[in-house]
C-alpha cells in the first residue's frame, strides 16, 4: 500500500471512530435512563434528534465502503475501527 493510501485510510478510520463516538453518545440520551430525556422532547425535536442520528450512522456505512480488511491492516498496523481490534 501506499503511503498516501495508508494516510487515506487512518483519515477514513479516525474519522469513521469519531462519527461511532457520536452517534453512540447520542444513542445514548435515546434509551435508558437517558431516554427520559428523550421522550420528554415535544416530536419535532425528537424527529430531528433521530435524523441527526440516522444522518451519522449512514455517514459510517459510506465510510466503511472504503475499508476492506485489507486496506486496514496493510501498513497501517492493525487498527481499530469502532472500539474492535
């Protein structure tokens, strides 16, 4: 792989752990305990707090398109995409 190609993919692997990182703090305040919270917003705000979260999990899917075992692994080391080695 290439140098550009491996900087390439640690770019797409950071950014896809940061939009995880969101989405699963924003998943968060929708269940639980923190969805209290959640089903007190009037459902304008709830319908727009689901589609930010829809909106990041279909950024990770295109991210991940771009992320073959392969392209991972090869000279990059053995990186981590969403908290999994």
């Amino acid at each position: 792989m290439s140098e550009q190609k491996a900087t390439d993919t640690l770019d797409r692997i950071d950014l896809l752990n940061q939009k995880l990182a969101q989405l699963d703090a924003m998943l968060v305040m929708a269940y639980g305990e923190g969805g209290e919270v959640f089903r007190n917003m009037n459902d304008h705000l709830q319908d727009n707090y689901l589609w930010a979260c829809s909106t990041l999990a279909a950024d990770c899917k295109d991210l991940a398109k771009y992320l073959s075992p392969t392209s991972v692994e090869s000279g990059v080391g053995r990186a981590q995409v969403g908290g999994i080695a």
